[in-house]
C-alpha cells in the first residue's frame, strides 16, 4: 500500500488536511440549515424570541460563527509568525527542524497552534450540533 513510513506519513496527513477542511465546510451547512429551520418553522424574529430554546439554538450558531472567526484570526496571526521566524532567522528555524526530526514534537507548528486547532474542531463540530438538538427540542416540546 506505501513504500515508505514518510509516503504513509503524507497519505494520513492529506487525510486530515481534507477531513478538517470537510468539518468545517459541513459546520458552516449545519449553521445555515438551523437558522432556515428555525425562521421556517417560527418564521419570524418575534417567535423563535419566544421559544427560548429556538432562541437559544440560533445563539449557539452565532456564538459558532463568532468564534470561527476569531479562531482563524488567532491561528493567521499564529501561523504569521511562525513564518516571520522562519524568514526572521533562518538558522534557528534549521535548527528547530533537525533537532525536532523524528521525536513527538509539534514542530513546524508550536504547542499553542495545535490547541487552537484542537479547538476549533471541537467547537466547529459541537456547537452546530447542540444548536441542531435544541432546534429539534424546540420543535417537539410545547
């Protein structure tokens, strides 16, 4: 199936690249799809006001998309200066990679880049889906 431990090692990684573009992508759908149901089952600011648990299901969407938006920020900003670093100094950066290579070390990245990413897919994958659950509560419970 691979010639190499590095030709797997790519093969998982073009996975996650495609898997947590797909997360996000599908995020996004499951947001807007909340918001329709709720404005067509409710079919107006006033009412989904008056289902508390309609109200709360179109927060958790916009509390999603807010902290979408302010999670990339973070992470362009992080990423930013990972590579003023590398531009900055580019013997540190050659030294970083050598004595990183082959140990359990978030390099390129830092520690910080990888939470934040752990983050995001955990809030881009939760708050949809507790906005979906109370959109359907809301709709079965008088």
């Amino acid at each position: 199936l691979f010639e190499t431990a590095a030709s797997a090692l790519g093969a998982v990684r073009e996975d996650f690249h495609y898997w947590t573009g797909r997360l996000s992508d599908t995020s996004l759908q499951l947001s807007y799809a909340v918001i329709a149901a709720n404005w067509a089952v409710f079919g107006s600011v006033e009412r989904i006001g008056s289902e508390p648990l309609a109200e709360l299901s179109v927060a958790c969407v916009v509390v999603s998309l807010g902290l979408n938006v302010l999670g990339a920020k973070a992470m362009s900003e992080l990423l930013r200066a990972r590579v003023e670093l590398a531009e900055r100094n580019p013997g540190r950066w050659e030294d970083e990679f050598r004595r990183t290579g082959g140990c359990a070390d978030p390099w390129p990245y830092t520690s910080g880049i990888e939470r934040l990413g752990r983050g995001m897919r955990e809030m881009k994958t939760w708050l949809p889906v507790l906005a979906g659950v109370l959109f359907f509560l809301a709709l079965l419970l008088p």
